[in-house]
C-alpha cells in the first residue's frame, strides 16, 4: 500500500478546505481573497511576485501587509510554525500522516475529516478478518469492486469497517459514502457530484482522473429493475472499468450482474466478492449479549444461516417475547410474532412488495413443505403444481434468493425457508395471489 505524497493532493479539494476549517475551529474570522490567493500561491511553489501577476493586489502588498497575519493566524490555528518556507512540506505531512487521530475538541482538522457523507456505525460488529483482507485486496487491484450477497449477510457493514480504518486515507485522498437512492444511476451520481461539491468538474470521470479517491455506493439493486435502467447501469460500470483513472469504486448488491464477468474475462479492472454466512462461531459471538437458552438453541443457530441481521432480529424477538428461549420461537406456535417481524424483520418482507405474482406462488408453496428439497426437485415439483415453466421458475428462485427470502443456493443444495418467513406468509395470505393451476388448489390449500 503505497502512501500519497504531497505533490498528489489537490488543493481545491485538500488543501483550501483543510486550512478554512482550521481557521474556523480556532474561532478567527474566515480568510479573505487576499490570504486564499497567498496560500495557493505558497502550496502551488510561487513567489510574491508571481501571485501578484493577474491580481489587483502588488506583491509588497502580499508580501508585507498580508502575510504576517496569515502565518501567524495558521500557526496559532494549527499550533505549529507556519511559514512560507515549511507551508508545503507542514501542510503535506499533517495530510498523509497515518499518526493523525481524530480528536473532536482540537481545533486542528484531521486528516479523518476526508470521509465524504455518513456511513454507517454499529454498535455489535462481528470481525471477519478473511472477507476484510480479501477486499482490502480487491480494492487495491481494481477500479470497480462489487460486493455482493443476501439481504442482511453484512455486506455494508463490511464495506464501513474500511472506513473506520484510517490506514486508507494515506492511500486515497477521499474517502466518500453513499447509499444508493434511486432506481437511476444517472440520479445517484449526480447525487455524487453534490456531496463532493463538483461544480468545475462536470462528470464523474472527470473528477476520478484528477484523484485517487474511495467511492462507496450501498444497494444499487433498483439500478436493474428496467431495461432502460440496466442498460445506463451496465455503460456505468463498463465506462468506470475501461476509463483510465486510480480511483476504486465499491457497490454493494444481491444480485449477479452479468457484466461484470464479462468484463472481468476482458482483463478490465473489476472483480466480485461474493459475501457469504457468518460462521456458526462468529454466529454465537454475535448472540452472546442476547444471553438465549433452549434445547433447540443450535437449531436456531443453524437456521439463521449465518446472516447477521437475521440473527440479530430473530434474537431481539426472542429475548422480548420469550425471554431468551428459543424454543417456542422455533415452534412457532403464536400469531403475536408476525406483527413483530413485519417491523423489525423489515429487510426480507418489505421485499414480498416488489415480488410478481409466480414469485409469491412458489414462496407460498415453499412455505406449505415440511421439509427442505432439492433445488431439482423443487423446480420439477413446482412446474408439476403450478404449471409455469421451468426458465420461469428458475429465475423465480434465484430472485427469492436475491431477496433473501431462501437459503443462498451457492451453501445450501436445498431450497430451505425460514420457518420465521413460513409464519408470516401463513398469517398475511392477502399478499399472495390464489394459484391459477388446477393442480395448485389440492398442494396449497
């Protein structure tokens, strides 16, 4: 990992806003045009007499009357000796310096102050040291790095711990997070273009060519929800993937995106992390502070297939209602769990709304089996009941999969559905269609 130098920082974007919060944390008034234009000028190598030139100002002028204060404001600012002479190499070493701590009361900004929006911060994170250090590596391979996974298997959580680690931010000049929030990637980059307050720099690509720089985007699944829109995606990430920048872009998903290994095959800069269940060790660790008990602990354990928002909410609901026994969480013997899990279970079944009419069919007869089958079997006996084809409900069970609704296909041989979700579709049938196969009526009711 190779740090920045000071000859890589911007100053429009490093520099200038690094000095202006000093100077405002210090409690001294804002600088003027006069103290901006002598800064840039120092930062960028230049005499008096040349930030004169073009100026309405004379460089005896900058040199004696304005100067002074500056240095003087900065040195009490930063509580070093600033002056013309050490500016460059001062400023430089406070902003690729892996020692800076983040320290809200000094009035010295940080070098941590280059993260750019909010990511997320959790109070219970489990390590997962393997999947960290694999996309450590990712990142410093690749342009475009995409992290994908289940609903709640951990993949913004992953993706934050990078942020919280300030050993990226010698190796980047920005760090900067956002959640992904609309079905358009034209609208979520532009979006971009307003958090990193690019207005001289019109287009994305624009400002990565310029900058080494982190990019996150959380969720970009509605990106590929039309035709129209997964076709601007796919340019999207094939024009990040070929365009010639340092910069490293991470987007998280649940889904496959078929472009990518094509462009991966091509040689471009772009590779997949595919993010899967915690380990049943890591799964107790995560439910120690729940203090749960049952003989059918280790069978709750195991049905949450490791996905840690599984297990955190299941956890929470068992510790309310049951006071830490598993046991009849794992019966399912009362109506009071659905109303709780439409809530706080929030991240699979807000995703029963954006299901078509085949896709709720075979989740309800998913959910009237005893037992797990085979994904051949299940698609056989699906076609037998339902009577759609078998390419239909293929690509049914792999959006389920996506939606977290089943097990992951790519660690379970079995189609397996939580006996959690199996209760809420029995108590909420007015989301599900009636079955339009004769053969349906006799399986499901």
């Amino acid at each position: 990992m190779t740090a920045l130098a000071p000859e890589a920082l911007d100053f429009d974007y490093d520099i200038e806003p690094f000095i202006c919060e000093a100077i405002e944390r210090s409690g001294r008034p804002p600088l003027d045009d006069e103290q901006i234009l002598i800064i840039k000028g120092t930062w960028r190598g230049q005499d008096y007499g040349d930030m004169a030139q073009d100026s309405p100002y004379t460089a005896g002028h900058l040199q004696r009357t304005v100067a002074p204060d500056l240095w003087k404001a900065l040195s009490a600012a930063l509580n070093l000796d600033i002056q013309k002479k050490n500016f460059r190499k001062t400023i430089g070493s406070l902003l690729t310096s892996t020692s800076t701590k983040a320290d809200p009361s000094s009035p010295v900004p940080t070098i941590v102050r280059r993260i750019i929006g909010t990511p997320p911060s959790y109070a219970q994170l489990i390590s997962r040291p393997e999947e960290y250090d694999s996309l450590t590596k990712l990142i410093e391979q690749n342009r475009v790095v995409l992290v994908k996974g289940s609903a709640g298997i951990g993949k913004t959580s992953l993706i934050a711990e990078l942020f919280r680690q300030a050993k990226w931010l010698p190796t980047f000049q920005s760090l900067i997070w956002k959640y992904s929030v609309s079905d358009s990637p034209g609208d979520d980059i532009q979006d971009l273009l307003y958090l990193i307050n690019s207005p001289s720099r019109s287009t994305v690509y624009d400002y990565i060519r310029t900058r080494r720089v982190l990019i996150s985007i959380d969720g970009i699944d509605d990106w590929f929800a039309t035709d129209k829109n997964r076709k601007d995606a796919n340019l999207l990430l094939r024009r990040l993937a070929e365009t010639e920048h340092n910069s490293c872009f991470i987007f998280s998903t649940r889904q496959d995106i078929p472009l990518v290994d094509s462009l991966n095959h091509m040689g471009r800069l772009v590779e997949v992390l595919h993010l899967k269940g915690l380990s049943e060790e890591q799964s107790r660790l995560l439910l120690d502070p729940y203090n749960l008990y049952g003989e059918k602990l280790d069978d709750f354990v195991s049905s949450r297939r490791g996905n840690p928002q599984s297990l955190h909410d299941s956890a929470k609901i068992v510790e309310r209602i049951y006071g830490g026994n598993v046991d009849p969480f794992m019966n399912g013997r009362t109506s009071i769990i659905s109303n709780i899990l439409s809530k706080s279970l929030r991240f699979n079944f807000d995703r029963i709304q954006d299901l078509d009419d085949l896709e709720r069919q075979i989740l309800q007869y998913l959910a009237t089996l005893q037992e797990s089958v085979t994904v051949e079997d299940s698609i056989k006996n699906i076609h037998e009941t339902l009577g759609f084809s078998i390419p239909q409900i293929s690509k049914a069970i792999i959006t389920l999969e996506t939606f977290g609704l089943i097990a992951d296909l790519a660690v379970f041989p079995q189609i397996t559905i939580d006996n959690v979700i199996k209760k809420y579709i029995q108590l909420n049938s007015q989301l599900f269609p009636k079955p339009t196969h004769p053969n349906a009526n006799a399986v499901l009711h």
